[in-house]
C-alpha cells in the first residue's frame, strides 16, 4: 500500500474480465489472518474472512484483494461494520451475480462473532 492510499480505501482493490462470463461458477477465498482494531479498546480482533462469490463480467485480483484486507489492521470497527464495508466494497467493484461476505471473529469476552452478509442467488 503507498503511503497516500488511506485505510481500507477501495481504490486498492482491482479486478480482471471474467474469462468465462456465460458460466456460472463459484470463486472462493480465505484469510484466516485478518485483523482490525476493537473501537472502544483500540486492541488487536482477529478473525477469517471467507469470500464467496459467482463473478457476472469482473473477478478480483488476489494481491490487490490480499492488499486491501490487510488495510484494515490499524483501522477500528465493529464487526458488522467492517463486514459490511468489506461486501459493498466488492459489491461495487464486481457487480458479481452472487456474493457472500462472512467474518467471522474470534472471542473477545467470551463471545465469538460472526457476520455473514448476501446477495443474489447462488448458482
């Protein structure tokens, strides 16, 4: 990430055509490393984010993707808005037919934390 590209900006996500666009088909991706800070705390979450998704015309380029998730490790959030912010981010960059954004967070007093957000139907 350059030194002028704010945090989580969606500007370092990039994509490619759809090599197959009149096939639906799933894409799939993990990061079992994610990081963000608690608001109230100012302390480490940590949890996986599982992206799924059925490209229309775009895909997601991994490295600007992998780049754009590890933006988030000095930004505070809730959970359920740093999830939602990860989905309409994408939302707007692919315009997928089906997209599935799940965050799930690891404990922090004895609750874990998962947000999973939707939209369209799977194929």
């Amino acid at each position: 990430m350059s030194a002028g590209t704010p945090k989580n900006d969606a500007s370092i996500l990039d994509s490619f055509p759809n090599p197959n666009p009149g096939r639906d088909y799933e894409i799939r991706f993990e990061c079992p490393e994610f990081t963000c800070l608690c608001p109230k705390t100012g302390q480490p979450d940590f949890g996986t984010f599982r992206i799924r998704y059925v490209p229309d015309q775009r895909c997601v380029e991994l490295k600007s993707l992998k780049l754009y998730l590890w933006s988030y490790r000095d930004v505070g959030g809730f959970h359920e808005a740093v999830t939602n912010r990860i989905f309409d981010h994408l939302m707007g960059l692919l315009a997928p037919r089906w997209l599935e954004v799940e965050g799930e967070f690891k404990v922090r007093g004895g609750i874990y934390t998962t947000v999973v957000c939707r939209h369209g139907s799977r194929a």
